[in-house]
C-alpha cells in the first residue's frame, strides 16, 4: 500500500460547520469522479498497528483537473478525535492518503441519472456533475436531490437548476417531502439511481426504488462491491 504525504494548502469554510480542505496534490496521486480516500494525520503509523482514531474514509470532491485534493466534511461543535485533531490543524500541516478508489463513476449509457443524498453526501457528486458539465454525452440528464435539515445546504452555486445544461437539483430540509420525492423519480424505468449518506439513509432509499421495480444493476453505492451486494441483496 502507497501512503501519499501531502500538505493542506487552504481551507474552506462551506457552512458554518462544514469545511473543505484543499490539499496539494501529489506528483503521481490519481482519481476519478466519485472516488473516496484514506485520510489520515500524523502519528496514525507511528505503533506496530495503525490508529485508526486519526484515519478517516472520506470522499474527494474535486475533479483531477482542478489540481487540487479537495475534501469536504461535517465539525460540529461535539466532535471526535479525528474531527478534533482536523480541526485543530493549521495551513500547511501533512496529512496522508492512501487507498484511493471509485465505486461511483458517471455512468455514460443514454440513460438519466439521479443523485440522492443526505446532507455533505453532495461531496460525493460534486465532481460527477462537473464530469457532466465538461462532458455531458451519452447522459440524457443528471438530478440532484439533497435532504439537510440543517438548510445550511453545500455548494449552493454549483447545484443549480440548468435547463440547457440538462441538469436539476433539489434541497429539501424534511424527510417525508424527500421520499415522496425519490418515489415519483422511481417511476423512471430507465433511470440510474446513485446514493450516498448513512446506511440507514441507504437502506431507506433502497427499500424504496426496489419496491418501484428498480433493480440493483440500476443502484450505485459508494461501498464495496460485496458491501453493496449485502445491502441491495432483497431487491
């Protein structure tokens, strides 16, 4: 396994208790759209085993051409460890990524494309709906639908609704107005579902668009291929 040693080269406070960290990128790092990483501070290697209280799996929500490693998450005021040590972090500090990979590329199949997702879930799919925007062949259309209750919703300049673009979002900030909501987008026989937040949000959506006659080659989870088997296995 390859550890990347980077610095952070600014941070950037999204909402009042979420920040994205930009860090440098590493001569050799590579992604693409979709992808999740380890990140980890320094010490996490320093005993015979890693401390896996200062490593974190986390989503990158930049796209290589942005030259940049961005990734975004949740502080709040109670806040573990890692958040804590994170926080506590000054410009220029190292932190280290390893084990770099995407489960949840942009499906390009003439077919449209809807993300769900709860709260700084959005980081997931920032860069897949700039992969559209660059790019958007062989994608019929890409929708955007993110539950927060907080209303502090993320990259609110981004996710905007673009007719010419082909492209949709939503924020909603109350569960039973989201759910009626990814049951009418159900209703699209062709559609690909991508889904992103806690298991219990995913088991949710899951129950849902099975139900709808969804099936699983239709379902794209950011977990590994038997994880995702386990959580879909009913429908």
């Amino acid at each position: 396994m390859k550890i990347y040693w980077t610095k952070i080269a600014d941070v950037i406070e999204e909402t009042p208790e979420t920040k994205t960290y930009i860090l440098e990128c590493p001569e050799d790092f590579t992604w693409e759209e979709g992808a999740h990483t380890h990140l980890a501070l320094e010490g996490f290697n320093a005993g015979e085993r890693p401390n896996r209280h200062l490593i974190r799996h986390m989503s990158i929500c930049t796209l290589p051409g942005e030259k940049a490693i961005g990734i975004t998450t949740r502080i709040r005021p109670q806040r573990s460890e890692f958040k804590q040590r994170l926080n506590d972090l000054p410009i220029g500090s190292q932190v280290a990524l390893f084990k770099t990979h995407s489960n949840v590329p942009l499906r390009r199949e003439e077919r449209p494309v809807y993300l769900l997702s709860s709260g700084v879930g959005l980081a997931t799919f920032r860069p897949l709906v700039l992969d559209f925007f660059d790019n958007p062949d062989k994608v019929t259309k890409v929708h955007s639908v993110n539950i927060d209750s907080s209303r502090n919703y993320l990259y609110p300049d981004l996710f905007v609704p673009d007719e010419t673009k082909r492209f949709l979002s939503e924020f909603l900030d109350n569960r039973m107005e989201y759910y009626d909501r990814v049951r009418r987008l159900a209703e699209d026989e062709e559609g690909l579902f991508y889904i992103v937040g806690s298991d219990e949000f995913l088991s949710e959506n899951i129950r849902i668009l099975c139900k709808a006659g969804i099936t699983p080659e239709q379902i794209m989870l950011d977990k590994h291929p038997d994880r995702k088997r386990a959580m879909i296995e009913y429908c």
